[in-house]
C-alpha cells in the first residue's frame, strides 16, 4: 500500500510498520503530519572530512629551527662584500671619474674595470693619482681617456677594483680596507588566542566521533573546538611570522602595537623578487644570474603554489620533448607505455644548482593565501643550509639557519607555546565563572638572515 501519511497519526504500542503511524520527514509543512519517510534517518556520527587535512603550519619545520632568546629585541650582523665595486659614477672625456662616495677606498696604484651602465661595453684603467673625496682620475691601457668616456658613457659607469701596479723602488699608496658589515634587528610580538564553553553546555551530552589533523581520533564533544582552536592557534605561530610587518611610515596601529618583520617583507626589502617568471628556461635562468651575484648557495627549496608549480613542471618536460619512442621519458623517471606516467618534478639541478620544488599549501588553501586567484606571491625559493652571522647577545660569530624563528624564554617562563585553563568548568577552578577558558600564547619572532639569497615569487 502507498504509505501517505494523514494528519491523525496514532501512536502504536509495538514496533509495527502501519500507515497511521508512519512519519514522513519530507514535510514542507513543520506542523503537519504529512512524514513521507518510513524510518528514521540514518545518521551518521563520523565527520567528513570534506576539506582534508585544514592546517597549513609545516614551513618553518622543514626549513628552520626554533630558538629561545631572553630579551625583547634580536640583532644581528652581516657581512658585506669583499670586493670593492662602485655603480653610478660619472666619467668625463678627461679621465676624472666622478660621483664617489664620500667612504671610497679608491687609491692610486689600483688598477680598475670601468664599465657601461647596461653592461654592455668595459674597458682597463689606472688611477694614476690620489683620488679626492669623490673624485678619481683614470687613465686607459689600450684606449686614451676620451676614447673610454666614448665607450662606456658619461653617467652610471659601473667599477670595480681587480688589482694594482706600482712602479720600481716607489712606496705603496693603497687605502687600508676596513671590514663593514650590516645590522638587522627585529622584535617578537606577542599571539594569543582563546576557547571557551559555559558550564551548562560543557555538562550536555552530545558526543561526535572525529578524527582530527593532530591524529587524535575517538569521541569528543566540547573539547573538539578546544583541539581547532589549538591547531589554528598554532598555524598562526607560523603565519603571523610569514606575514608580519613592522609598523612605519604612515601606519597609524595603537600605540604599543610594533609589528614584527616576517618573511615576505624581508625578502621583498632585503631579497630578490622576481615579477617575470613565465615558465620557461630563460626567465628562470635569470633568476640563476641574481644568485650567481649574491651569495651562490648551492641547494634551494622551492615552496610554490599551484599555477607556479605547474608551470616548472612544464618547463622541464618540455625539455624533454627530442626524446622519440613510445610514452615521454622525463630524465631519470624512464616512463614507459606500460607504467603511469609521472608529470611530476619534485628536484632538478640547472647550471651549479640544486633545486628541490614542493606544493606550499598555505598560498593554495581558500582559507589563506589563495582565497583570491592573484594573491601576490606566488612562491618563494629559500637557501638551505646555515649561515655565519654575529650574535650581539652572546657576542660571538654563530652559524644559524638562514631561516628561523626566536622565542621567549626563561628560567621562569617559557613562551614558545602556552596554554592554561581558568573558570570554573573542566577541572579549572581559578574564578567564578561558570565556563571553562582555554587560553594560548607565544611571543616570538622571525630572523631572515643572509635575505639577499632569497626569492620571491610574485
């Protein structure tokens, strides 16, 4: 018979499939008695994990490290170059080579390569008396002094120094070159956030089999927000240092709020980016020529979104297109029709480079980076290995990642990461108030040293 459900339905004393007690939960009409289902639904207690694993933290752990640190503020020193080089000058038909800075350690005796600003013309030269403040005279070996100020140009002559020459029995006139280096500094700021249940729904039985991201599985109820708020506090940890900026120039934050110097805005003020990239072999060789004039390390991260990813894989399959037979052979992959074809490049090494390139789910996920479609950066090549820096805390040379993170710490406290419970529910007992509070801190910050070996994808 057709199960229809009227509006006078009569409750029966055993488990009896009949048409007058037949509920139909299809309903439009909340108050009617029109069920048109038979059973009771089926529900199901597991959660589905519809948008898989949703942390995105895991950056810094593979190419960092984290550090305690007793004071408010980090500094550090790098080194400069060893090599001196100047850009900008100004060259006459006369020899005078102007525009120095006043520091210059030009001297007379020094034998120097005067270049053209785009690169494209240089020629050999002598300083053949003491150069003033910030002026030098020059004077050609193959070429007389007009006919070098022809070839590379009157403005944005490039120079840098190769050796010296003296003549018999005569004194040196060399500048002594003092070793410079750089200071940076930056400041921990400090994250917090909170979780709280009233007593009243803490004490409600309403229990959900999860299995959350941290691996934990089973029942849980109220303290399953506590264990989001917990893995979404500590992506934080790492997003506030990726992202941080320091407040200045027309930023109006409160006063007390200092802001911290996080990974893109160092790399974007200290580093290399690159708005070129295309996805082919030239742009990314020149990519290898900023390396090749920094400091040439020789393996490198990739950490890249999507588009971007793609886009190296293309690159290098394409270099494989001469290949001839059945399938595509990928260098050492050696696809075959009889196997799955791999399109996928996880390492490769170009020029005296090695590349190692992964998927950087924080500028994929729509809950971050890649909420919009163009979000800026697009991936970003970091350095491994460490770098030798001078501590001015312990007062002595260091070798440190070139990435990572400092923490407060003490004796007393220790502020990588906390978490306390107060109120009155769930075994805290620290106020009257009828809810438990879950609360986390950390104060920390980002140390990007050696930044000029990074890039920025943008």
């Amino acid at each position: 018979m057709a199960l229809t459900g009227g509006t006078g339905l009569t409750p029966f004393a055993k488990k009896s499939v009949l048409s007058t007690n037949y509920i139909d939960f299809t309903s439009a009409d909340a108050n009617s008695a029109n069920w048109a289902q038979q059973y009771i639904p089926e529900v199901y207690e597991a959660e589905v994990e519809r948008f898989g694993n949703r942390t995105i933290g895991g950056f810094l752990k593979m190419v960092g490290a984290e550090i305690p640190m007793t004071s408010d503020q980090v500094v550090w020193s790098e080194q400069n170059r060893l090599h001196v080089s100047y850009e900008g000058l100004t060259l006459t038909a006369g020899g005078a080579l102007g525009a120095l800075p006043a520091t210059n350690v030009l001297a007379e005796g020094q034998t120097i390569l005067v270049i053209k600003a785009d690169g494209s013309a240089s020629a050999k030269a002598y300083i053949s008396a003491t150069p003033t403040s910030t002026t030098a005279t020059i004077h050609g070996y193959s070429l007389s002094d007009s006919e070098i100020h022809a070839l590379v140009g009157a403005t944005g002559v490039k120079v840098f120094v190769y050796g010296s020459e003296y003549k018999k029995g005569t004194d040196t006139t060399a500048v002594s070159v003092e070793p410079s280096f750089t200071q940076f500094s930056n400041k921990p700021i400090i994250i917090k956030d909170k979780y709280e249940v009233s007593g009243s729904d803490a004490s409600q039985i309403g229990w959900v089999e999860v299995t959350t991201e941290g691996g934990d599985s089973g029942y849980l109820w109220y303290l399953k927000g506590e264990g989001e708020t917990r893995l979404r506090f500590e992506d934080y940890l790492e997003m506030a240092v990726i992202e941080g900026e320091k407040k200045s120039g027309n930023g109006d934050v409160p006063t007390g709020i200092e802001g911290t110097e996080g990974l893109f805005s160092a790399v974007s003020s200290r580093g290399q980016v690159d708005n070129a990239y295309a996805g082919n072999l030239t742009d990314f060789d020149n990519i290898l020529k900023g390396l090749d004039k920094e400091g040439a390390i020789e393996e490198n991260m990739l950490f890249l979104n999507r588009v971007t990813a793609l886009a190296f894989d293309d690159m290098l399959a394409g270099l494989d297109g001469g290949n001839t037979g059945a399938g595509s052979a990928y260098g050492v992959f050696n696809n075959s029709e009889q196997m799955a074809l791999n399109l996928g490049f996880s390492g490769f090494r170009r020029g005296s480079y090695d590349f190692y390139k992964t998927d950087w789910k924080y500028l994929n996920d729509a809950s971050t980076r890649g909420i919009a479609a163009d979000a800026s950066i697009n991936g970003i090549l970091v350095p491994a290995g460490t770098s030798t820096v001078y501590d001015q805390s312990l007062g002595q040379n260091i070798r440190r990642p070139f990435l990572h993170v400092r923490y407060r710490a003490s004796e007393a406290d220790d502020r990588r990461m906390k978490s306390w419970l107060t109120g009155s529910v769930g075994g805290a007992a620290t106020s009257s108030l009828d809810a438990m509070e879950v609360h986390f801190l950390s104060e920390r910050c980002l140390c990007v040293q050696g930044a000029n070996n990074f890039v920025l994808f943008t």
